[in-house]
C-alpha cells in the first residue's frame, strides 16, 4: 500500500483541507481537531451531529493558524472567525483552541454515538471524539465511490483489507523519517455520514449500507506510537509482532 491522500481537518465538524506532506505528532496530524466552535449560552463544543449547519463550512490553517471559509461570509482568520461564526449559526459561539486552558481541557462534547453531552478530559491541541483515535485511515478498496468528505477521514491508501490492521502497528514513509501508528480499532459511523454538504445531498441509503454490510464500521483508528513526517506515495508497511 502506499499513500494516495492526507486531509487536515483544523476545526471540529467542518470540512477540512488535502496536503501534500505533514508532520504527525502524539495527537496526530499538527493543526487536526485543533479549534472547535464553543457555544458560549450552554458551554460546549458544537458538532455537526446538533449543528449539522457546521458541515457547510470549512477550514485550513495558514502559519499556525486557522482560517475559515465562513457560508455567505467569505474567508475569515481566526481573530474574526467568532464574530463571523455568530453571525452565521444565529447564536454566540466562540472559536476556541483545543485545551486553552492547561494541558489538558474538560468540555462538554458532543460524541456521534451518546445521547448526551459527555465532559471528558483530554490532552491539549486537538478536539477528537476518541481518546483510542488521533489518526484515522481508510482505503481506496472500501471507499469505492463514496466521497471521502462525508467521513473526515485523514489519511487514505490504495489497495484493501484496512480492518485487517486493528492491534498491529503501520509504518507510514521510512524509519527514521516517516511515522509509525498504532491501530486501535475501526470507527464506526452515524447520521452525520449522511448529511449533506456543499456539493453533496442527502443520502441515507450510504448509511443503511455500511450498518447492513460493514457492521457500521468505516476507516480505522490509531494512536501516534512514532511522530514523524507523511506524505503523498509513501509506502504503508505492517510491521512485525513484538517478540
């Protein structure tokens, strides 16, 4: 297998952007789930799962930071971005780095699969719905013809049999250079998949689908176990069992 895409996703729930390189720290691909929209009346992180009008938005980061290409609005940069958010979802919301405060943060997230809004604690930089997920993976066998924007997924190879990987380690690009990931589990979907988006309607039967023929599954999920660099056409190679 080798690498055909690399996506950034900078701000939770909104479409992201494709490079070319990137370095992949612990909490993943550097800027990944780096922002969130906070809504300042009840004190959480919105996601697309409430606020499926996020979806329709879009961000990439430039120096460090984060821009967002804001509906009806146009580009805005960070320092505008919650004025122009406000505007936009008819609400107070704030655009806030992950983990502001401290090392760690605790807010309110939205996760697909809970009814509720669940506090948890996690690491500084990134606003991710798994603690066991920093780098998610999917292949070109198992896409098929669905778009790979409607599941936000960072990293796609050529080939199949991703599922395969759960509980071993790949290697992405050289050692040494390259990063290695620890594969946690398959990630499974929800409505969000089937909402549409700029350039995509509606479709529940892709949802239907994977639940009647993937057991809900779609992509995989890993943790960072080396940082280093990925790029478009490195090699992916399943590394050995520890002895």
């Amino acid at each position: 297998m080798h690498v055909t895409e690399l996506w950034r996703y900078p701000v939770k729930s909104m479409g992201g952007e494709q490079l070319e390189t990137a370095h992949v720290g612990e909490l993943g691909i550097a800027g990944d789930r780096g922002w969130g929209v906070f809504d300042v009346a009840t004190g959480t992180v919105l996601t697309a799962r409430r606020s499926p009008q996020l979806l329709f938005a879009s961000a990439r980061v430039v120096a460090g930071d984060v821009v967002i290409d804001v509906p009806e609005i146009g580009e805005v940069a960070s320092g505008e971005a919650s004025v122009a958010l406000s505007r936009w979802l008819g609400q107070e919301v704030e655009l806030r780095a992950a983990g502001d405060v401290g090392g760690t943060y605790e807010v309110p997230l939205d996760f697909e699969h809970d009814a509720d809004w669940v506090s948890w604690t996690g690491p500084a930089g990134a606003w991710h719905d798994s603690k066991s997920s920093r780098v998610s993976l999917v292949s070109t066998g198992t896409l098929g013809d669905w778009d790979l924007r409607r599941f936000r997924t960072n990293i796609v190879v050529n080939g199949s049999g991703e599922d395969d990987f759960v509980g071993h380690h790949l290697q992405i690009g050289a050692a040494g250079f390259g990063t290695e990931l620890a594969v946690i589990k398959q990630i499974d979907r929800c409505v969000m998949v089937a909402r549409p988006q700029p350039g995509l309607d509606r479709d529940i039967e892709l949802l239907k689908t994977i639940n009647r023929d993937r057991s809900t599954f779609l992509s995989i999920g890993s943790l960072v176990a080396a940082p280093g660099n990925a790029a478009i056409g490195d090699n992916v190679t399943l590394l050995p069992a520890a002895s």
